[in-house]
C-alpha cells in the first residue's frame, strides 16, 4: 500500500499505521479513507494529499 503525503504540511499517511486520532485503522488504504477525512496535523482535506514516491 503506498503512502500519502499531505501537500500542506508534509504529514505523511501510512497505511501501515493508520491514523488512530483520526479514527483510520492500520491497514486501511488512503482510498479507503471516508472523503471528508482530514490531515491531523493541519486539516487539509484529502484532495491535498499526494502520492509518496519512496
């Protein structure tokens, strides 16, 4: 699963981890995410999140 980078403030979303304080547990996809989902750190929505090319 890849992971995603918030293009704002540079949180980086690993599937892997999840986003507990956001309710997201480990293992779901960022697809998988509910669309009104924001970046824990900032609050950019998911549309300012891009692919992290590792």
């Amino acid at each position: 699963m890849e992971k995603e980078q918030c293009g704002i403030c540079g949180y980086v979303y690993d599937p892997a981890v999840g986003a507990p304080e956001g309710g997201i547990s480990p293992g779901t996809p960022f697809s998988e995410i509910p669309d009104d989902w924001v970046c824990p750190v900032c609050g950019a929505t998911k549309d300012a999140f891009i692919p992290l090319s590792e």
